[in-house]
C-alpha cells in the first residue's frame, strides 16, 4: 500500500477516534450514525487543511498574545463549525467544542507518539552493512 495512503488513512481513524471519544465524554456533543461520523472526520480533515492555516495566520496576533492559547479558539471554532453543518453531528455550544477539540488534540497527540514509537523500534533494527574495506568508500 502506498505510505502516503496509509497515513491519510491512519489520520482519519485518529481523528475517528477523537470524535467519538469527545461524543462519549462531552454532554452536548453527539453523532447519529457511523455514516455521519465518516462525513465529520471527513469534513474536520478537510477544515483542517484548509482553513485551519489560514484562520491561523489571521488571528496570529492573538494567538501570540495569548501563548498558543488561541490556537484552541480557533479548533473550537472549526468543530463547532463542523456541528453546524453536518446533519446528525450536534455540538451543542462553543464550551462544547472546546471540550471536543482538546480530546480530539489529546487523542492525535497520543496515537501520534504511539506509532512513532512503534516506527523507532523498527528503525533500531541493526541494517546489515558492507564489509569494511570493500565497495566505494575508503576506510582510513
């Protein structure tokens, strides 16, 4: 499989993931079916790409003022946004989506070290290497 696939697609279970952990914890915060929670992931991962940058590069201001914390101002904003356009994915305010923006955070920046950690261990591998004094490279 091509690893730029894998890794859209291991995005998008994490973001899955962090939907359906924030519906479950956040009271105000709900999905109707699997189907509309394909279409969030889809919509957030789209919202992500798009206009997260740019709402960042507007409000960089505030974003400095306050020491990063208007950078979870503006993920609340896109997933209340989100809920606002999605049938059947209700946030029911902006404290709600603040809520949910954080446990999505949380689950991406934990998911994120686990498979990191898993691709070091792989790398840790010993690599087999040409004995020394033969091929191109002059041993001194």
């Amino acid at each position: 499989m091509n690893r730029g696939l894998f890794n859209l697609l291991l995005r998008w279970i994490v973001l899955a993931v962090g939907v359906m952990l924030a519906a479950r914890i956040i009271p105000g915060i709900k999905y109707d079916t699997a189907g509309t929670l394909i279409v969030v992931v889809l919509v957030m991962s789209f919202f992500n790409a798009v206009l997260r940058p740019l709402l960042i590069l507007f409000t960089m201001p505030l974003i400095v003022f306050s020491m990063g914390l208007g950078v979870l101002a503006v993920n609340a904003l896109l997933f209340y946004f989100v809920g606002e356009i999605i049938q059947g994915f209700e946030v029911a305010s902006f404290w709600s989506a603040l809520g949910g923006s954080v446990i999505v955070s949380v689950t991406s920046m934990v998911m994120n070290r686990v498979v990191r950690g898993v691709k070091l261990q792989a790398a840790d591998e010993p690599k087999k290497r040409p004995p020394s004094g033969k091929g191109d490279v002059i041993d001194i």
